[in-house]
C-alpha cells in the first residue's frame, strides 16, 4: 500500500473514533465533551478532503 493510503486510513480511523466518541459523549450528558469531538471531527475530515483535492490535482 502506498504511503499516501495509508494516511487516509489513518485519518478515516480518526474519524470514526471522533464519532464513536461524540455518542460515547452524549451518553454521559457531557456537552463540552460532544462539542470537542465534533470540532476534532470537522477538522480530520476537513484535512482529508483537502488532501484528497491536492492529489488529484497533481496527477
């Protein structure tokens, strides 16, 4: 696999964990916890589309 998939896996694992965390969040009635981990959440995503734009313009 090449270096550049394994990032996005990295980030998509990253991702789903922020999810995972957001319920895990809202179950314990923690606000502050669910608002983190959706910021976290738009940044990783943001950070993988924006790498998935840089590469596909470069080919």
């Amino acid at each position: 696999m090449k270096l550049n998939k394994w990032i996005f896996l990295l980030l998509a694992f990253l991702a789903a964990m922020c999810m995972t965390l957001i319920g895990v969040a809202i179950g314990i009635r923690s606000t502050l916890g669910a608002a983190g981990a959706i910021f976290v959440l738009i940044i990783i995503m943001g950070t993988g589309f924006t790498l998935k734009k840089k590469m596909s313009d470069t080919l």
